[in-house]
C-alpha cells in the first residue's frame, strides 16, 4: 500500500514517518480493498497545548475514509485517527458482507 505523507510547513523526521508507516499498514492488513492512504500533519496556530493535527484518508475500493484528530502530539493525533479509521473500517466490512 502506498502511504503518501504530507507536513504543512515543517519537516517531519524519520521517526514519525516510521510510526505513520507501521500505523497505516495494520490499517492495511484489516481490510483487502485498501488501496492508498494519504496522512496530512499540520500545526495549528493557537496558544493550547493540543495544536498538533493529523489528517488521514483511506482510499478503498468504491469508497474514501477519512479521520482527523487534534493532540498534544502527532503520534497521539495519528493513534487516535487511526483507532478511528479501524471502526470504519468494521462498520465497512459489516456493511459489504450484508450485502452478500
């Protein structure tokens, strides 16, 4: 699976984009039909603690799912999107057998 990273004005380092890797592709091993994801970081510019974003959308077969979730940290934000995105994920699966 193809996971595209994009940071918005920064750079992110190796260690960062090694989690995003591994967090995507368990995301990948739950479903067959996952094709690509594109994962967006971003810094927001308020005075909290929580500015940091990341943005996730997974493209299936014959669908998108998308997540975002704002942390103290990206890997906070990435680990709750992706939590996020593995209930899609099911409620999917579910969704597709029953129509079967």
């Amino acid at each position: 699976m193809k996971v595209n990273i994009n940071s918005v004005h920064f750079k992110a380092d190796h260690k960062l984009v090694d989690f995003i890797n591994e967090k995507a592709g368990k995301l990948m091993h739950l479903y067959d039909g996952v094709i690509s994801s594109e994962v967006t970081l971003k810094l927001e510019n308020t005075e909290t603690p929580e500015n940091k974003i990341a943005e996730i959308r997974l493209m299936i077969r014959g669908n998108d799912l998308y997540a975002r979730k704002q942390s103290k940290t990206f890997e906070e934000a990435i680990d709750s999107a992706t939590d996020a995105l593995k209930r899609q994920l099911a409620r999917y699966k579910e969704k597709i057998r029953d129509r079967k």
